[in-house]
C-alpha cells in the first residue's frame, strides 16, 4: 500500500549561533523515530528531505536507528533519497527582515523582541512563548503581502513551492512508503490543505513536536489521514521538544 510519512526534523540548536542543525537530543529523537519504525517493519522505500542541515541530518539520525534495530537480520541497503527545496522552512533572513520591519511599526512588537533577545540563550517555556508569539505575528504580516522586504520569499512563493512538492508525492499511484523530512510551516500549511481545514494555514506550526508523524494511506484512489503529529517513539513527555 502506499503511505507517505510527513516527518518534522529533530530538536535544533535554537539557544546557539546555528539554528539549522540538530542538538544531540534531537538526533536521538530522530534515531528512536528510526528504531520505531522498524520495529513495527515500517521501512521506507523512499527518503525525501529539503535541503536545509537539519532535514539531512534527521533523516540520517532516524536510517541509523532503524540499521541499530535490525542488526542480525537481512542487511538492509539505504533507500533511494531525493533532495527537494521544495520542502524547505522559510530563511532566517526571513524572520529578520520581517522582526525588523514590524519592530518599527508596532511597539509591542518591539518590546517583545527585545525581551526574546534577552532570555533566548537561556531556553525554557517562556522564551518558546515568546519565540511563537512573535512568529505568528510575523507570519501573518508576511502573507498578507502587505510588504515585502528586498531578497525575501513571497509568501505566494513559498507555498507555490510546497505545495509543487507535496502534489508529487499525493499524486502518485506507486506502492511504496515514502519518508518525508521537514520542517514545521510547511508541514503546517500542507495539513491544513490535506485535512480541508479553512482558515490560517499557519494554525497547526506551533503544535508539531520534533520528529512527530503524520501518515498518510492511498485507499481507493486518494490519500486519507491516519496518523497526524504522533510521537509515539517519544513516551516520555519530557523528550518530546517543539523547536
């Protein structure tokens, strides 16, 4: 049967200088997403990710876990994988541009970004709260396409591109699994294509754990929701980590 597994990347360095790659505990997240899978002998046939450090080093933590589980059987050999920008997240120059540009129009805005750049090397609930609030705010302003900041993505681009890519994977009739690995706005805005959800697109990105599942069957002739942002690799509430 063909599936495809839509799989947001491991816990990244959000405290140091180089958000696009993982922490060590994101690689173990994704390892153990790996050991899970084949566990339950839910092999990909097929590896997407976008391009970004981050998508390539999650998928290579999670092929690693399902090698660690299979040893002493049949030796498994790596599937074919695809490198595909079209899955990418939005720049960092991005949330620069934007956090700038709405720092001088809106005071609150600006409060909160000064206190962001205060706690955010300390970590913690409060500067993940503050992380997503100015986020959304930011997002929002961007697909309104109110202004756009020189050298930055449109947001009409970037979901053309997102949804370029996914359309390929939905559309296909080939009985395989394919594995997905991404980040968490374009997971949000293809959900809430997928699920015929009305409204923000961005409504599902502030929710997705690290390393969490969304699957995807084709059932007489279209893909139908299974699973949607599960962690059950993660059962301990204290390993399972939003950004």
């Amino acid at each position: 049967m063909s599936a495809v597994y839509i799989v947001r990347h491991g816990q990244a360095d959000s405290q140091g200088t180089d958000y696009d790659r993982l922490t060590p505990h994101g690689k173990r997240q994704a390892f153990e997403l790996g050991r899970y899978m084949a566990s339950n002998a839910e092999i990909p046939d097929r590896i997407v990710t976008g391009t970004m450090r981050r998508h390539r080093e999650t998928a290579e933590s999670f092929w690693d876990g399902i090698r660690s589980a299979s040893e002493g059987s049949e030796i498994l050999s790596e599937p074919k994988t695809i490198r595909d920008a079209g899955w990418n997240e939005f720049s960092p120059e991005l949330w620069s541009s934007y956090s700038k540009l709405l720092a001088g129009k809106k005071p609150e805005f600006e409060k909160s970004l000064r206190q962001f750049g205060t706690i955010r090397s300390k970590g913690g609930i409060r500067s993940a709260a503050l992380f997503y609030k100015l986020t959304e705010e930011i997002l929002r302003f961007w697909k309104s396409g109110e202004e756009t900041p020189d050298g930055v993505e449109t947001y009409l681009g970037f979901e053309e591109r997102v949804f370029n890519s996914s359309n390929v994977l939905f559309s296909s009739v080939e009985q395989d699994r394919t594995f997905v690995f991404t980040s968490g706005t374009p997971i949000s805005v293809v959900l809430n294509s997928l699920l015929n959800q009305s409204g923000d697109g961005f409504a599902w990105m502030p929710w997705i754990w690290n390393t969490s599942t969304s699957v995807f069957r084709r059932v007489r002739g279209k893909y139908v929701p299974v699973t949607i942002n599960s962690v059950p690799h993660l059962p301990e509430k204290k390993d399972r980590t939003l950004f």
